[in-house]
C-alpha cells in the first residue's frame, strides 16, 4: 500500500485510501480498473506482489482451513446424525504411534464389509507429526476422526457417540515402563465405557494376565503375555508355531489375477495373495501362496464344501473336502453349544445346523465352485465314477489351482522306484503298504495306530523300564495352585509331592540335592532355557503348554529360566508341582551364566524381550540390547535353535545378521517392494521370521482387530496355543516325515493315511531346505583351511617366502582372517633367531597355523577355556556346525499334490485322547489333585 503510494506521486498522486483500496480490489482478483498504475516502477512493483500471492496466499488459505478442521477434531464433536445414518467404531488408546494406527487401519480395512465403515480415534495427547502426515492423506482423511479427549470422561464419550457405535477397541501402552500402571489405565477406560454404553461390545487389550478378570464382561480379550509364552513354548516342540498362527490371524490383500489353466476350466478369475506375486524363487512363491490361507466359518447346511457329509464323521468330512477343494476343515461348533471343538475325532457325527471352521485361502462365498454349484448340478450325472464306491474325481482346487489326486484306491500297487518302497528284508521285494479308506463313520476297529508314529496320547498301554519308573514318578491332573485368577485349568503332568524351593535352583546344592550345573543332572532330553527379567506370571503359560498331559513322559524337556532378579515365593508354589523345571539367576550377557545353566545342552533358548528396555528414546532402539546379547549368542553356539521377542516387528532384519551376505541384501530389497506395494506382513519373507525364530507380539494384534469380523478367532488361538482345554477339543501337535514315510510321496496320501488311522487332521508343513548362497562370511570363515589346501605347491613356497608383502593383499580377500593372529605372526617371526632346515619349517608351520585360525575356532577355544575355568567338562561342547546354509519355511495348507521331503515336520490337530478314555480313566487321574486340594490350601496373587 505505501509502496503503491509512494511510486505513484510522480503520476496520479494517490492517496493512502486510494492506494488501500487498490490493493483489496487487485488483489482480490476483481480489478474494476477505475484506479491504475501509470509510471513503470508501480507496473512493476505491482507484477511482483501479484507472484508473491499467487505462492503465498494459497498455502496460508490451506493452513488456516486445516487448523480450522482439526480445532473441530479435537474440541468438536462426531455428528450425532452421522452417527445414527452410518456406522463407525471407537478406537480408545493412551498415545497413538504410526505403526499402531497403520496396523490397525490395515487390517480393519481389509475385509470388504467394513469399507463403508469411520474410524474414530479417542486420544488424550495430541496428535503425532507422523500420524498427522498419515492422516492427511485422502484414503485416511475421509474415514478417520481423530478427538482429542479422555475415555474417563463422559463428555468425550458423548462427543465420540459411544453408545451409537458398533465396537470400541481399547487398546494398552506396551511400551510403558510400568506395565501395570498401563493395565490400570486400561481397565478403567474399559469400565468407563460399559458404564456410559452398556450395549457397546468391547474389545480389549490386556498386558498381565493378573489383571484379566477385572475386564471379564468384555466381549472379546487378547492377553498379551498369556499368548506370548504359550506361542514361545510351542515353538520349542512344533517350529514356527508363532509365525504359523501370525499368518493364520493376518488378513492376505488378494489381488485378482488372470490364472489360465483355472479359467479354462470354470470362465473365472482367482484371487491370489500379493505377497507371491513378486517372489523370485520356487521357495518364496509356494510359502508366499501358502501364507494367504485364512481361518472362515459356514453352516453345514448352507455349505457346498460341506453338505453333502451330514451324518458322516468329521474326519471322514475333513479328508474328502481337502481331497474334492483343497480346503482343510479344522474343527465345529454345535448350534446350542458355544465351545468350538477342534477336530473333535473320528467319532464325531456332522449335523446339518454345525458351524464348519476351515482352513482356504478364500471363503466358499467368494470361490469359483460356490458360482458354478448349479452348472454341477445340472451335469451332476454326467460325472465320471470308478467303481461302485468311488467319489467323483474333481480336478480343481480351491484357491490352489492345481489338480486332485484320486486316492480311494486302496490296492496294494507295485512300487515305481526304490525311494517309494520300504526297506526290504533279506533283498526279497516287499510290496508298498495301501492306505486304508478313510471311514464314513467310524468303528472301534478304525482307532488304531498310526504306522508313521507312536501314540503320543497315551503311552501307558505297553510301558516300557523308563516309563514305568516316570509313572511312579509323575501323576496326571490339575495344576493345585495357580499364580493369578482367571487361568484356564489344564490337565498335566504332576509330581506326586511338590519339590522344596531349594531344588528348584539349578546351579547351587542343597541337602536333598548336591549338583550345580545342568550336564550333572544327566537329563535324557535336551534342555529349553527360557532367558527372561522377571518370573512373571504369564510365565507360568509357558510351561503349562509344555507339561499338559497330551505330552509323552518320555518326551518331556527339562525347562530352564534363566532369571536376571529371583522369583517370588508365589510363583516358586505355582511351578514347584512340575517335573524337571528349575530357575537360576542370572544373565544372558554373561557367558558362565549360560554355561552353568546348561547352554550346550540346550535344544532351543527362548530369549524373552525385557520390559526395562521396552521404552527407549528412540523407539525401535528398544531392542538394542536384546539383538546384540542374541547375536553374540549365535555366534558363540551357531546350532543352538534361539527363539527372540522383539519389541518391533521391522527390527527382525537385524537378527543372525550378516553384513556381506548377498541373499539376506536381496531378501531386504523384496520386502522393500512388498511395503510400497501395501503388503499388511511385509518382512515375512525375512528368513528368521520364515523360520519362527524371531517374534513380535505386535502381530497379535490384528487377532483383536480380526474378531470383529471373524469372533470365533480369538477362541480358536487359545485351543491352539493350549491356553484353553475344551472336553472333546483336539490340541496341536507335529510329526517328522523319516526316510521310512516317503513311501507316502504326497501330502493328500498323508492326510489320508492320518485320518484313516489316528484321526489326525494336518494343516500345514514346516519345510528346511539347503541354501544356496554365494560366498558369505560364514563360508569364507569356515572354509579358510580347505581355501589354503588347495593352493598350488609353488604358490605356498612362494607364499612362505614373501609372506610379509603379501599380507595386506590376503587379508583385504579375507576380511574376517583375524588380525590379531597376523600380529602374532610377525612377532613369532621377528623374535625367533634364524635357523635353517628343519626349525625354520617349524616356525613357518606355526605362522600358518596362526594365519589359518578362523573367527570360529577363536570363539570355541574361549568357550571351552571358559568351561574348564567354571569346572564343567567341555565334552559336551562340539564346535556345533554352521547351519546358517539352511532355510525353513511354513506352508499352510498346501495342495495335495505337494511332495513330502525328507525331515520335512507336519503340523497335526490331534483328537482329543481323553474323549474316548473310558469313564473311570479320568476319574482315577483326577483323584491326585483332589486329594492335593485337600491337603493344601490355595494361594493367589491378586
């Protein structure tokens, strides 16, 4: 405005209204044109205001419209009339982090049905910068509200509609120091709401299990630690149980992709998962296809999957279903009843008003065959039959596209190779045992024993010695004390008397025992360490699962806790009636801690990720030590099977890290694709996480998501993880498919042979196989010696002579050649007089047993110097092989014509042993912990 009137003095003569008014009326785009700049300088002044607005305006007018919205976000209100007209949930959180929310916008979107639903976020902090970026995005912008406010008061409840929404999720700080503290917060928010919208379901989050029946009428509950033991200790008898029930609760984004063979078949399309689309290798493709596979329910009647077996047996049902589609039923639930029974045998009868849970990578409502049901019926007669008692042969699969494999035939047929046959005796030819049928209803005779394996149900038909003298040891019942309220009883293996808290201290004698290490115990199986702060009381989950009574005596593992503070008197009465379990103070950070406790014999440690160290300034620096304290781990015992928690799941690429290893930087760059393509698990082809070593317990956090439209997957977790027992429930288990089962050949044959037999359902296959990899460190420091043999002659006299010219050279080849031993080296040769002949060999011999000494070779003289410091016998230490060469993976549900492979591991849902004992078997076994309860008073911890 002065500018204007001071240029125009040698023109118009402006005056200061005069100049004001030009401005609003030129600037304001209306230019009526009664007052104008006559001379060039006020041209030009006025060109470049007229720039600096067309930039500067427009982003002021936006920021004074976003700060406008969000002050209506967060002291506004959720319209009332919206609220009635369209549906939304309530998410109700203590602070709010980016990959919180994005994990739960991801999977809660994920299912069609809820696009339609808005997302209102109850927060007490104010909004993240990361979170505020996201949410500006135009997906998010128009679906979720953020209000800033408090769940404890019921003027914020008001403005969020509380009592008009479809859920609430109320969801706890796990990265809080005091975690406790955190539950309290939780459980008053959750009685805040019930009591301002009873009729509002609730889904809650909880951190302890102590504090679970608090929030009991709660419609849906996930325990954090309750899961988290009961996964890590199934990891120790059935690999990668944690990365199978990941997967199993994760929603796959299927994109539609032309699939020619499927559409010549039917004329439609199928949907595949994303995550095995861009996969470079045979491995990736069939784990990444097989990882789409998802848990859905439908009634029997209303199946076409299904209703054609109403009055057949269940396994009759799961084996011709997976047989005829390729979905795999796991297990039903009765209309007047609301337990879920997991494979509940071959005695059990389907009725047409069950509600069928199976295993497919889509539900039937969305497959080709539920679209073509009534081009079937109408040829339904036209269908080719072979023999009087076979089943229509149908070659196409649901959600694999591949085909069928009849398997009615149950003649004994010539094999077609040696590797198909069994073993013969005497150098006769033996024929290929036939795989009975499987039964429409089964027989007392149909119950028998399964060829592959023993019965690991009951091992008290044919005792042997060694079970003899366990059952005079160990009794079966109930657990007589429990360390928190509200654990789910579970039927054990007990000792008839419990053990004094003296002899549960593994590394110091007492009067009833005099042994202080692991190796003098003279244990049979190998040990399971479990290395956490606290004895918790969710870490009584993690021994229940591992001490249930479905477990054979023979097979049962002595469990260590490695504990940094001692246990509490209440814990110590809980675990006290278990066989083999002992603690020890100390830590993972010390290399003697760990041999005392028995490392090296050791079949799987379980490194438990600390609460101290969950909150950190930086947030993924809370795993710091944790990944550091499990890498020295891997290197000092390279074939211990070492199972991690982890704080953030994006932190997994650190674990058993290489540096130089080209595949792991190949796998980096997939997952790198994988999240710019949206992909909900995008490190899931991370080989730790393939393999179930490394866990997160934030990936169980879209079970609580996915029970809002799935709300029997919760229940079905727990029979898995064995944190539930329903009478007439199976319970997971696993076999190993030996040189003498695969004669077997495919996986429909196995389920087949499985279910004609022992009743067992599979659902999944954990697969190793070698690696092929380019050079590494950890070939370049094994391979050292054998790099050095095969050098030419010539070369290692040249070599010898000018070794000191050409150290540096080697050493930049060799990288992980320790320098410390060159150091020596030289020394060794500097010191030493001249001599010739033999002595000077001598001395050269020595360089090049110093040159030739691997990193490896290093650690395990240390660990063995260690051992014998500590007066343990490092007999028992072997070098331990490197089996970094390997890769393992998961594959869920697999087609039947999938090959089965040597030490390939098998998941099962084995029936319930219980369910066909005779009546008074359980009774005689319940006597013990009756009379226990008797004798002893119980003592819970509040």
């Amino acid at each position: 405005i002065c500018g204007i009137q001071h240029l125009e003095r040698a023109g118009n003569r402006l005056t200061l209204f005069d100049s004001l008014y030009f401005c609003i009326v030129t600037f304001s785009t209306v230019g009526f044109g009664d007052v104008t700049p006559k001379i060039w300088p006020s041209k030009l002044l006025v060109v470049i205001m007229i720039c600096v607005a067309l930039v500067v305006l427009p982003i002021q007018f936006e920021q004074l419209a976003y700060l406008w919205m969000e002050r209506q976000k967060s002291g506004g209100n959720y319209s009332r009339h919206r609220a009635q007209t369209e549906k939304h949930v309530v998410l109700c959180v203590s602070s709010l982090k980016i990959d919180l929310l994005m994990d739960f916008l991801n999977e809660f979107y994920a299912h069609p049905r809820l696009q339609d639903y808005y997302v209102v976020i109850l927060c007490p902090a104010e909004m993240d910068a990361q979170v505020r970026r996201v949410l500006q995005i135009p997906m998010w912008s128009q679906r979720v509200i953020y209000l800033q406010g408090s769940a404890l008061k019921d003027q914020d409840l008001l403005r969020a509609k509380m009592d008009d929404a479809e859920a609430c999720f109320i969801l706890s700080s796990r990265c809080e120091v005091d975690r406790t503290a955190a539950d309290h917060q939780t459980i008053l928010r959750a009685w805040a709401v019930k009591d301002f919208a009873p009729n509002c379901p609730l889904y809650v989050q909880i951190l302890k299990p102590e504090n679970k029946f608090h929030i009991k009428f709660a419609d849906h509950i996930v325990c954090e630690e309750e899961f988290k033991y009961a996964m890590l200790a199934l990891n120790c008898i059935c690999p990668a149980t944690s990365t199978l029930i990941t997967l199993l609760v994760h929603t796959s984004r299927g994109q539609t992709a032309p699939w020619e063979a499927f559409r010549q078949l039917t004329g439609t399309k199928q949907t595949l998962n994303r995550e095995s689309q861009q996969s470079p290798e045979q491995w990736q493709k069939m784990y990444g296809r097989c990882s789409g596979n998802e848990v859905y329910h439908i009634n029997l009647e209303e199946s076409m999957f299904f209703a054609e077996y109403e009055g057949k047996s269940f396994t009759y049902a799961s084996f011709h279903a997976h047989k005829k589609f390729g979905v795999c039923l796991i297990g039903v639930r009765k209309e007047d009843n609301k337990n879920i029974l997991l494979n509940p045998g071959p005695r059990y009868i389907m009725s047409p008003t069950d509600i069928c849970f199976y295993i497919n990578i889509t539900k039937e409502e969305n497959s080709a065959f539920k679209k073509q049901e009534k081009h079937r019926k109408k040829h339904e007669s036209k269908l080719s039959y072979h023999g009087a008692s076979r089943l229509p042969v149908h070659s196409i699969i649901a959600g694999m596209g591949t085909v069928a494999i009849d398997l009615q035939d149950t003649g004994c047929r010539m094999s077609s190779g040696p590797t198909l046959a069994l073993p013969s005796e005497g150098g006769k030819e033996v024929r290929r045992p036939s795989i009975a049928p499987v039964l429409e209803v089964a027989d007392s005779s149909s119950l028998q024993t399964c060829e592959l394996l023993s019965d690991q149900s009951e091992d008290e038909t044919t005792p042997s010695d060694d079970e003899v003298s366990a059952d005079l040891e160990y009794a079966k019942g109930y657990p007589p004390y429990s360390p928190y309220i509200g654990s789910s009883p579970t039927f054990c293996h007990l000792l008839h008397e419990k053990v004094p808290f003296c002899c549960l201290r593994l590394d110091k004698g007492c009067q009833h025992k005099y042994y202080e290490d692991a190796k003098a115990y003279g244990f049979k199986n190998k040990l399971i360490i479990v290395a956490a702060e606290t004895a918790g009381n969710g870490l009584y989950n993690f021994i229940v699962p591992l001490r249930a009574y479905y477990r054979p005596k023979k097979e049962l593992n002595p469990i260590v806790l490695l504990l940094d503070n001692p246990p509490d008197m209440h814990f110590l009465d809980a675990i006290c009636w278990f066989p083999m379990v002992y603690y020890m103070v100390g830590s993972i950070d010390n290399l003697d801690d760990l041999l005392r406790c028995g490392v090296t014999f050791a079949a799987n440690m379980v490194v438990v990720d600390k609460e101290s160290t969950m909150s950190a300034e930086e947030d993924y620096m809370a795993d710091a030590k944790t990944i550091v304290n499990v890498q020295t781990l891997f290197r000092l015992f390279s074939s211990l099977s070492i199972i991690t928690e982890l704080t953030h799941p994006a932190n997994m690429r650190f674990m058993q890290f290489r540096a130089k290893d080209c595949y792991s930087l190949a796998l980096s760059k997939l997952e790198k694709k994988e999240r710019e393509k949206g992909s909900n698990l995008a490190f899931m082809f991370r080989l730790p996480f393939a393999a179930g070593r490394v866990f997160s317990i934030s990936m169980l956090d879209t079970l609580l998501y996915q029970s809002f439209v799935k709300d029997y997957m919760i229940s079905i977790t727990r029979l898995l993880l064995g944190l539930d027992t329903t009478p007439g429930s199976g319970f997971l288990c696993s076999m190993k498919i030996t040189e003498e089962d695969l004669w077997i050949r495919t996986y429909a044959r196995l389920y087949q042979k499985l279910c004609s037999s022992t009743g067992d359902i599979p659902i999944g296959v954990y697969r190793t196989e070698s690696q092929k990899l380019t050079t590494s460190e950890s070939q370049i420091s094994i391979n050292v010696e054998e790099w050095e043999d095969t050098k030419d002659t010539k070369e290692q006299i040249s070599y010898r002579s000018n070794h000191r010219n050409s150290t540096s050279s080697d050493q930049s080849d060799h990288p992980l050649l320790r320098r410390k031993s060159m150091q020596w080296a030289r020394r060794l040769s500097r010191r030493a007089p001249r001599h010739s002949g033999r002595t000077a060999e001598n001395i050269n011999q020595q360089r090049m047993n110093l040159y030739r000494r691997s990193e490896r070779q290093e650690l395990a003289e240390l660990v063995k110097n260690r051992m014998k410091h500590l007066g343990l016998s490092p007999a028992g230490y072997d070098e331990m092989n490197d089996h970094q060469n390997t890769l393992s993976y998961i594959l869920i549900n697999p087609s039947p014509d999938t090959r089965l492979k040597l030490n390939d591991i098998v998941y099962l849902i084995r029936p319930d042993p219980l369910a066909y004992a005779p009546n008074t078997a359980p009774r005689r076994k319940d006597s013990f912990c009756n009379t226990v309860g008797q004798d002893t008073r119980e003592e819970t911890q509040l």
